[in-house]
C-alpha cells in the first residue's frame, strides 16, 4: 500500500512543463474527488482522493486527501493528507508544502519551507521508525512539491509543443530530490466513467540522481527510497483539452499489479468543460 501512495504522489507530480499559458486554468474553490482503482488479483476501487483549492490573498491553498474506502479499512487504513501553498501568478513559485501520512503501523510527516532561492527548500522530516530530519535540499534548478507542480503543468500552453517533446524537471518527496522525465504524447479521446473526453495525453518517469547535500552531501540511491516507480516511462495521465485542463484519469503499472485514477466529482472549475463530447 506504501508503493500504491507513492504512484499517487507520482501522478500529482507529472506537472512539469514550463511553456505558459497567458491564462491560469484554475482559481480558489475548485473541487474535484477521483476513485482509486486497484487491479491483482482483485478488482476494486480502494480509496478516494479529494483536492480542495482556497484563495488566500496573493497565494494558493491545495489541500489533497486520501482515504481508503470503509470495506478496506479492515485490511489496510490509509488516511493521508497533502497540503501546498504556492503563489497564484505565473511561475507559480512554492511557498510552503506538507504530507502527512498514515497507512497501517506506517506514518510520516513532511514540512518544506521555500524561501527566495528556488533551487533550495528547507525539509523537515518525521517518519517511522527512521531518525528525525532536519535539512536543506539542493539542486541546479528549481525545485517544486508535488501539488505545485500538478498546477504548474495545468497552466501549460499545450498548443507550442510537439507530439513526443520531453521535458526534465525537479520534485522534492520526502528527504529525496527526483528528477522527472514527462513526455507529451499528443491529443486522445479517453472515456471515464461512460462519458467522453478529448484530453492531452503524458506520460512520466522519475529517477533520484541526488539526495540531502545538507547532511554530507551524500548522495540517496534508488534503494533508500522505497520507490516502486522509479526508471521507465510507467505512469500516463490524460488532462482536459480545454481551458481547465483538469486531469480526468490516470494509469501506471507496480510491480505487483496496476493501478487507476479516474475523475469522480467536479466543482468550482474556471472554464466550462468544452472538451466532453458526450
């Protein structure tokens, strides 16, 4: 179930492409809820995810839980909470970010603080059974939460790329920096939940090349990271084709079976949704 939270912490993160829309996508009050999909053995939707969005002055409050359904409470609890702060014009430049974690006998929690030096955040990290972490992540560019950068690709003026273009970017998760490898595959029709949309289809791939410069400038290897979504492209996710660019669905590939997202509930969304077709 930890692996399954770190492939829905991957497709928040797919948000990486820095070509801008004149136009932000998105405002304050936007709601939207997707059902989690889980396919080994069983076939069954396991948990719910919700992301909330409130104004705040001149920034950007993203709130995000995820829930295991009742039925699967018994065997596996999952209740974590994801919450970002990031400035609401173009850039978007992160202030804040914080995961706080609660699956089973597991738990962890992470605070990241940015400061005018995009290319460095201070991380302080609690998590189970490992030591507490105080410490400051470095890399050659700017480094970006997760929710940050799921916003900052929605703001992506898809009309200037090619079909196939592939854009590097950075992501702080945990105590670990990954760099991030999306591919734009081009427009498709996807059909969720009965209804059809015309989306803008990507696909990610993350890889960790550094870790905390701060404490010994010791590299981290795809071994401390308890990552099942690390190396190929495994991850897709198609986005709305219209104003919104919202994310309607997801799919990516575990070791151990796969796993989807697809869109539940919307509210509060800026433009009307011109891309579903039926």
């Amino acid at each position: 179930m930890r692996k399954i939270c770190l492939i829905l912490s991957a497709f928040l993160a797919f948000t990486l492409i820095p070509v801008r829309a004149q136009e932000l996508p998105f405002a304050g009050g936007e709601e939207v809820s997707y059902t989690i999909h889980y396919k080994y053995g069983i076939n069954a939707d396991l948990a719910s995810l919700k992301i909330t969005s409130v104004q705040e002055k001149t920034d950007l409050h993203v709130t995000a839980f995820i829930k295991t359904f009742r039925l699967w409470d018994s065997f596996y609890k999952m209740r974590d909470r994801y919450e970002a702060t990031f400035e609401l014009a173009p850039g978007l430049k992160p202030r804040t970010a914080m995961r706080d974690v609660k699956e089973g006998n597991y738990w962890a929690k992470c605070n990241y603080t940015w400061g005018s030096d995009l290319s460095s955040v201070h991380a302080v990290i609690d998590k189970h059974n490992r030591p507490h972490r105080d410490t400051v992540l470095r890399e050659d560019g700017t480094i970006r939460d997760i929710f940050n950068m799921i916003y900052f690709c929605r703001a992506a003026d898809f009309n200037r790329l090619e079909k196939g273009a592939k854009i590097q970017e950075i992501v702080a998760m945990d105590r670990t920096v990954y760099h991030v490898t999306v591919r734009y595959a081009g427009r498709e029709k996807k059909k969720v939940n009965g209804k059809t949309w015309n989306t803008v289809k990507m696909g990610i791939s993350l890889k960790v090349r550094s870790g905390e410069r701060g404490e010994g400038n010791t590299p981290v290897t795809l071994g401390d990271t308890d990552d099942d979504f690390t190396g190929g492209e495994k991850l897709w996710f198609w986005l709305t084709d219209d104003g919104n660019r919202l994310p309607v669905f997801f799919s990516a590939n575990l070791r151990v079976g796969s796993i989807q997202g697809r869109l539940a509930e919307v509210s509060g969304n800026k433009y009307p949704f011109t891309s579903k077709t039926d």
